[in-house]
C-alpha cells in the first residue's frame, strides 16, 4: 500500500513494474498457413484482475475506483487513484469483443485505462511473435480454430524476455503460466515487412538485454532509418530539443544526450522502444494523407476521443499516449464517417 512519504516516481515505478509470468496471458492476433505448415502471430497482455491487484497493492483497496461509461457502441473505463490527498482520473475505452462482447469490453477498457497509469505498458513494446500451430496437444498448449484462415490446431505461448519480467523471476527461463514449450519471445523488435501471407522467419534467440550482441533478425540499420523517417514526418527532427526528453520519458536510464549517440550508442533493446513510441504518431501523419483529410481533424474529431486525458492540440500531444491500436481506431471512424459524409476530404 502507498506510504504517506513516497514520491509520485515511487508511485509510477511500483506500477509500471513487470508482471509475474503466471499473470501474463496471449492472444492471436491473426494467422496462416505457409510452406511449413500452420502459423500464428500472437501478443502478450496483463489479466484484468492482475491490474486491480496491483492497484490494490500500491494505493490499497480503499484508495482507487473505476468507473465505465458507455460511448459510441464501445466502453469506456476510467480509473481514479487517491494521490497527494486529491483523486486523479485517466479514462480509456475499448470496443467490445467477438466473443462475451460486453464482458470483453469491460477487460479491454480496463487494461487501456490501466495502461494509462503505466501498468502493463511495457508490453507494448513487444510487438508479435511467431508460433507455429501443431495438430497435437502438448501441456500448456493454447487452442486455436479460425475460420477466416482456416488455421485450426494448438500453439505454445512463447517466452518472455528478462527485462519483462520481475527480477526474480530473470535468467530463469520463465514462460507464460501455461507454457512449458522451450520458444523464446524472439520478435520483440519492430516487426519486418513481409510479402504474401507467410510470416517473417522468426529470429533466433532473444537479445534485447543492453550490452548484449545484437539479434540475428535486428537490422539496426534500418531501424536507425525507420526512426528519421518517424522524426521527419511527425516534425520532431525539427524540435532536437524534445527529442531526448522523449526518449527518457520510455527510458529512464538513457546515457546518450543527443540524437547522433543514440545511433552510435543505442542498445537494440532501447532502439526498440524509441522506435514504438515514434510509429503510432509517424503513422497518424500517413492516415490523414492516405485518407487525404485533414490532420487537424485526425487530432481533435478522433484522437481526442481516443484519449480523452490528454488534451491534443498537436502531433506533439500524442507521444506515449498514442499506440497502433489507436491508430486502427482512428482508421476506422475516418473511414465511417468518409462514407457517411460527416467528413470531408481536403481539396
């Protein structure tokens, strides 16, 4: 429970701890058959009974609250801490699921409003990995059968890495709670381009500890690339000052002082974080033009709704708040409202 004496750093930092494995859970997050057989692209996600324990860790039960609202045919949930003798709220929603669609919403909601405090924000920055889907049936198998794909069979949940994990859980070679499959969470990289249907081959082993040499499947390089582009599209390569600012906001414990040590000195670990805090943002510019609306409308008709926490005055408004999720939100009410007529494109 929070002491009276802990700073708001404390606070943040017992939040944003890493998760036991047992309380990690995946989901697939789509699918297909190649060559070899089977696959399956899966993502990892805190429980949200996990997250209301740990809420009750650090604020003790008495001292949060959540509330959902309904919005838009989805649910918003908004989760409400006693700091500093005040109530602090941070609202996020989600839209409800194929399967138990209201429950579903309920979950979704509470892990976005509870990412907003930090919890289980780390797991953004593992992005999918690579299973291969098997007709039999190990221990801790997890079972798929999607009609679309016609993808049927059981997948192992893979790995996670060291710096996911609490430390005494680290160099142990702990897996999901329902995973006894020797697989490594190997993609935790940006993700590759890929042609076809059939997945990017999956890297060998996991090297996303700092010091370490770098993976078998990291193209720094391009990486470095991806990353000037992000900063050129969203203006950020134009404001150097924020720059590293930003960075520390992912990673607290950056050595570099400028953008140019950071592509010499860089580990690919904290690559990978700067590189998904600046994509989601880098993409909203390539939604507005794709759609050719305004990026001003993108901002304040959808983003704002999206996270209604922050206020979205510009671009600059939406770093670390923003994710690929909602950017395929955002997507997809520009398009709604492109058909419908309530907006227009620009000239």
């Amino acid at each position: 429970m929070l002491k009276k004496d802990c700073t708001m750093e404390e606070v943040m930092e017992k939040l944003q701890a890493p998760f036991p494995s047992k309380d990690i859970e995946w989901r697939v997050s789509r699918s297909g058959i190649s060559a070899k057989g089977p696959w399956a692209m899966v993502l990892a996600y805190v429980d949200s009974r996990a997250i209301q324990n740990r809420l009750d860790e650090v604020f003790g039960p008495a001292g949060w609250q959540n509330e959902f609202t309904d919005f838009r045919g989805g649910v918003l949930c908004t989760i409400s801490c006693f700091i500093d003798g005040e109530w602090v709220s941070k609202t996020d929603g989600a839209e409800p699921t194929k399967f138990e669609s209201f429950k579903g919403g309920l979950s979704g909601a509470i892990k976005r409003a509870g990412a907003l405090w930090g919890i289980g924000r780390y797991l953004y920055n593992l992005t999918e990995t690579y299973v291969e889907v098997s007709s039999s049936k190990q221990p801790g198998a997890i079972y798929i059968n999607d009609e679309k794909s016609k993808v049927k069979g059981h997948w192992m949940p893979p790995k996670l890495p060291d710096w996911a994990l609490p430390e005494n859980e680290r160099g142990k070679g702990n897996q999901s709670s329902r995973s006894t499959q020797n697989q490594n969470y190997g993609n935790s990289q940006p993700p590759k381009q890929q042609t076809g249907n059939e997945p990017s081959k999956q890297p060998k082993q996991n090297q996303t500890q700092p010091n370490k040499k770098q993976s078998d499947g990291f193209n720094r390089n391009k990486v470095l690339n991806d990353i000037d582009m992000f900063l050129k599209n969203t203006g950020l390569i134009n404001k150097q000052e924020w720059i590293i600012p930003l960075f520390k906001r992912v990673n607290p414990n950056i050595q570099q002082n400028s953008l140019s040590e950071v592509g010499k000195q860089a580990t690919e670990q904290e690559l990978v974080l700067y590189y998904n805090v600046l994509k989601p943002v880098s993409d909203l510019t390539l939604l507005a033009k794709h759609f050719k609306v305004s990026l001003e409308d993108v901002l304040k008709r959808y983003v704002q709704i999206l996270v209604p926490t922050v206020k979205v005055e510009s671009l600059f408004s939406c770093f670390t708040y923003v994710t690929i999720d909602t950017v395929k939100e955002v997507s997809e009410m520009v398009k709604e409202d492109l058909q419908t007529g309530a907006l227009q494109r620009i000239a």
